[in-house]
C-alpha cells in the first residue's frame, strides 16, 4: 500500500469513529479503484465498526407470512405473480400460526422476530390481524417484533406501532434512478414515502438494497447516501440471488459479475458511508462471499440465518461456528439457551475437543456425544488409519 493510500484510510478510520461518511469521491474510489488494497480496506472499515460495534455479530431470523401471489412486478422476486420461479405460495398465517412461531423461535434462540408478508401492501383487515399478532407476540413472550410488508401510509404505520411493533423493514432496493429497471408497479417515492411515514409514526428504521441487480456503481452510491440521509439504524445489504423465472437474474454490478473480492468492497462502502448503522449481510451471503464469509464480519456486524440456531447440523451452526473462529461474538439479546451456550463454549474451547467421530466414520461436532455414549454404555469411537487407532 503506498503511503497516500495508508493516510487515506487512517482519515477514514477517523472520520468513521467520529460518525462522519467519506465523500462521495472516495465512496467511489472504495468499490471501482483496484489500488486500494482489499485488505487495507477491510481492515480500515473493521476499525470503524469495532469503534461502534465491539466484536460482536447480531444474529437475525426472518420468518414468511405470507408467500406469494403478489400482483407487483418486482423483476426480482420469485413471488410477483409476473415471476415464474416456482415458490410455495401460502395466505396470510393464522394469529395462532404466527404466536406458536414466535415461541418456537424465541425457545431455539431468538430475541426479535421478523415477519414477512408479500404483497404491494397491507390491507385495513391484514393490519388489524397483524396488529393483534404483534400484540400477542410481544405481551406474552416478550419478543421485539419487525415487520416487512411493502407500502403503508402513516395512518397504518401507526395502527401497527400502537399494537406493539418495533421496527419496519422497508428497503429502498436500488437508486432512484435505476428503479424502473427492476419494477414499474411502484415508485422509488413511494418507498421513500412508507420509510417517512414509518418514522413519523414512531417506529424503527430497517431498510436496505439488493445489489446485483444490474445497477451502475454510482446507483450503489447513491442508495448508501440515501440511507444515511434518513439515518437508518439498521442496513440489510442483499446480494442478488439468482431465480430462474425471475426477470432479473444476472446479478451483475457496473456490467460486470458480483465476485466475492466486490461483494467485500460493497460491504466496506455501506460500513464507510454509515459507519454508525447496524451493516446486515442479508440474502446471497454464502453464494456470493463463499470462503471469504468470515471477512464480511469486518465492516458488516449482523447477518440473517436460515432456519433456527439450535438445529443440529444446520448452516446456521456453521454460521455461529465461523464467527466464533474469526474471533467474534455471537450476540443475542435474550437468554441464551443452555445448548447454544454450551456449543458456543466447546467452539471457544478449541482444538480437537469440539470433534468426534461417529461410528459411520463422519466427523461430528456435539458435545452431547459423551451423554451418547454413556447412555449407550459405549466407548467414544475412536479415529482409526487402515484399522489402527490414532
Ligand atoms: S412487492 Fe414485495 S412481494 Fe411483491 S413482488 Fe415486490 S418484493 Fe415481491
């Protein structure tokens, strides 16, 4: 790295702790000039996010409402009636289908829950319901609650604060500009429209982008400084996942493929922007990132996870397991329950001792084994080369 780059990225650590964004030129230079050093970079964002993030990585879980048969045309989503992905479509969930959710997702780990409904909007009759779920939710198990479900005025944002709700999620996708590009059913106003009336009527901000989605880099510059205009807490950044049927399903970026080395820079450029926004890696994580995952954890510090964090052999597993080897925290703001702990502490432990052998001859990661095996009056199995034990 020549000495200007190394004091350019001292300035920006600086800046990023005071809160401050970098200009629009070095935004710029963050995503399209190969001198800067990706590792430079990273490490410069990884300061400014341990400046108001510590080490710690917030878990979140999104759980579906409602799928499907959405009558906008959003050219990325599998669930627009003009996508010919094939999804599972389903109504709107029962009140007792979503509280039952909520307490499975509260007993396996979670502290928030986020619900998600397809669809251009809510109804008057799908607010009253998801206001009397929010209610259940929050009074009886104590969950926070987040809420996606496309365009409300403020009349509806406040019915649902009224009942409880925490935080919208609304996320403006893509820049102003480039939004015909990707649906012609809405506007880019009318998503700044619902962030605005979200905020006056007293809820929490969580909106994001999809990049991939065909946009140039200024179109990613510019959706990185709308979201700091409205102050956004909390930054979802997706990467396009690719649906055959979907109408856009090339995930490029300024004409050229998303590679993980991009997917970093991105993430660096939202840290960079908004150094003091809770930065997501949302959708496409593990396809994008693939073996650089662990790295994203230095300018980003949350992610969403698939399915629920205590299941056994799950990706999510590994994702609790990837941020404890990069040397992170997992942080959940509700109880911990006594396996994640337990998993959690046998990763920090270490070594070999996290490991065991199955009688299949696979490797398992379980600290339940020794129960196992003491149930089963069994020796622990033991590694063997060409029938030797080692
Ligand atoms: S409004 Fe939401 S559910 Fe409907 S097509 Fe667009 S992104 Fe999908």
């Amino acid at each position: 790295m020549s000495w200007t780059a190394a004091a350019l990225l001292d300035r920006w650590i600086d800046a990023g702790r005071a809160g401050e964004a970098v200009g629009r030129d070095e935004a710029r230079a963050i995503v399209a000039d190969d001198r800067l050093a990706l590792l430079g970079l990273i490490e410069a964002a990884g300061q400014v996010r341990e400046a108001h993030f510590g080490r710690d990585v917030l878990i979140h879980q999104l759980h579906n409402v409602q799928s499907g048969a959405c009558p906008e045309d959003c050219g990325y989503c599998g669930q627009s009636q003009h996508s010919e992905a094939p999804i599972q479509a389903y109504r709107l969930k029962s009140r007792e289908e979503i509280v039952a959710e909520a307490q499975r997702a509260k007993d396996n780990g979670a502290y928030r829950y986020c619900m998600v409904l397809s669809g251009r909007g809510p109804s008057d009759e799908e607010i009253d319901h998801m206001a009397a779920c929010i209610a259940e939710v929050k009074s009886r198990l104590g969950l926070r609650t987040c809420l996606s479900a496309g365009l409300l005025d403020e009349g509806k944002a406040r019915r649902l604060a009224d009942a409880g709700l925490d935080r919208l999620n609304h996320n403006l996708n893509t820049s102003e500009r480039h939004y015909e590009q990707i649906c012609t059913t809405h506007t880019f106003a009318d998503r700044v429209n619902t962030l605005a009336a979200a905020r006056a009527a007293g809820l929490d901000l969580c909106s994001g982008l999809i990049v991939g989605m065909g946009e140039s880099f200024e179109d990613l510059i510019d959706v990185a400084y709308r979201l700091r205009e409205f102050a956004v807490p909390s930054i979802p950044v997706n990467f396009l996942v690719p649906i055959p049927g979907n109408r856009v399903n090339d995930a490029t970026l300024q004409g050229r493929p998303l590679t993980p080395q991009m997917v970093l820079r991105v993430l660096c450029l939202f840290r960079l922007v908004n150094p003091t926004a809770e930065i997501r890696i949302g959708a496409g994580r593990e396809g994008h990132l693939r073996s650089m995952q662990a790295l994203a954890l230095h300018p980003a510090n949350s992610l969403f996870v698939d399915g629920y964090l205590l299941t056994r052999g799950s990706a999510t597993r590994d994702t609790i397991a990837m941020i404890i080897d990069a040397g992170f925290e997992v942080r959940l703001d509700g109880a911990w329950p006594a396996e994640l702990e337990q998993f959690v502490a046998q990763l920090k432990a270490g070594g070999s001792g996290a490991f065991d052998i199955d009688h299949s001859g696979e490797v398992i990661r379980d600290d339940r084994r020794r129960q196992r095996n003491a149930r089963l009056g069994e020796a622990p199995a033991t590694l063997r080369v060409n029938g030797t034990p080692i």
